[in-house]
C-alpha cells in the first residue's frame, strides 16, 4: 500500500494508522505547500486535491475515515477493528466516522455560526463535546479495553484539537490523549509527520 502525505497535515491519522499495522507500507510526500496536491496524476487519486490518500494495486482511497477503514479491513491480522458480527462492531463504526463531526463543531465554534441543533448534523459543539467525553472517560480505549482504528481517529482529533485550543483540556480527554501518546506507532508517526 502506498500513502500519499504531507508533514504537518491531517494526514498524520492516516500515517499514525499505517504506523500501528506493523506492516510495511510505502510513503509518498505530496507537497501541499508547493502546490502538489494540484497536478493531475494526484487528483487522479484524489479528486478533492488534499493528502491524505491511499493506494492498493488498483484500489484509490480518500478520506481519513475512509482509508482507516480500508486499512482495518484489508490487514485484519493487525486486529484494529472488531470484525462484522462483534458487539463492539457498531460503536467502532460510529466512532470511527464521527471526525468530521468534530470537524463541523470545532468549526461552529471558531466562527460563531448560529444554528439550531436539530439542523446541524452535528448537533452542536457542547453535544459532540460531551459525547466524546462520555467516549473515553473511566475506560481505556472507545471500545473497552481493545484499542482500534476509532481510537486513532479520535486520538488524533482531540491531540489536534487540544493542541491549537479549539477544544477545550478536558481531564478525560488529556488523559486519552496522554495514553494515545503513549503508544510507539503515535511516537513514530509524529517523528515522520512533524517534520
Ligand atoms: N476530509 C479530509 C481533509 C484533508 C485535508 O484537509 N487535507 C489538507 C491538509 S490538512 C490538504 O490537503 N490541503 C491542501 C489543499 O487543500 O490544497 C480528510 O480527513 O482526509
């Protein structure tokens, strides 16, 4: 599999995600800020012009949450995801898809947008605030015990968020934050992705 990234972007989930499957894997730099992502063999693969994005042979994904769930499928001996029919299969999923609704109310919140929570998708920063928390307080992981791909979307989100204080330090959430960080594939990753 080959990852198109870029240092300091979101596509550090992705690079974190490939770092925890032990697998090798193949890098290759999309230099957002030259205007890389543009050219048409990257669009080819991504037609929205942003890293990250990945490649399988004949397989093209885009999207974080997307190729997190490729990923987890396509390399399951890596056990980053609880398989169809588990209990734990429909949190992992939900968790796994709610970045962009972290996205959407980091994004209500900066810019001050009015809107009433039965139409927001994501109902409301305060909402998705307090669901998070509910996510990863008095357990170690969204799933229990069992660390999984939710995680490193999650984990990423709320390092990101935290880190330029658009989400406020909630003790639960520093203290995922804290056991994400832990982790020698999120080390890994940061030393590829910060630089
Ligand atoms: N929804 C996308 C967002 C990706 C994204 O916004 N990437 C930014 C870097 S952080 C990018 O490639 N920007 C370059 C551009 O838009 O020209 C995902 O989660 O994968």
């Amino acid at each position: 599999m080959k990852l198109y990234w870029c240092p300091q972007s979101r596509a550090i989930t992705a690079l974190w995600m490939m770092e925890e499957t032990g697998m090798p894997y193949e890098r290759e730099l999309v230099d957002i800020r030259s205007g890389a992502q543009a050219k048409p063999e990257y669009a080819a693969v991504n037609p929205m012009m942003k890293v990250p994005a990945l490649e399988d042979g004949p397989v093209k994904v885009a999207e974080s949450g997307a190729i997190l769930a490729y990923v987890a499928e396509r390399l399951p001996e890596a056990g980053l995801a609880p398989p169809v029919g588990d209990e734990k299969r429909g949190d992992y999923l939900r968790w796994l898809f709610f970045g962009p609704m972290i996205e959407a109310a980091i994004t209500q919140k900066v810019t001050n947008l009015e809107m009433a929570s039965s139409t927001a998708g994501w109902g409301s920063y305060e909402r998705v605030v307090d669901v998070l928390e509910a996510g990863v307080i008095d357990k170690p992981w969204l799933l229990g015990d069992r660390f999984s791909a939710a995680d490193v979307m999650i984990g990423s989100n709320l390092n990101y968020g935290m880190m330029f204080k658009l989400i406020e330090p909630r003790p639960a959430f520093a203290a995922y934050v804290e056991r994400c960080a832990a982790r020698p594939a999120f080390q890994r990753s940061r030393q590829l992705g910060d630089g």
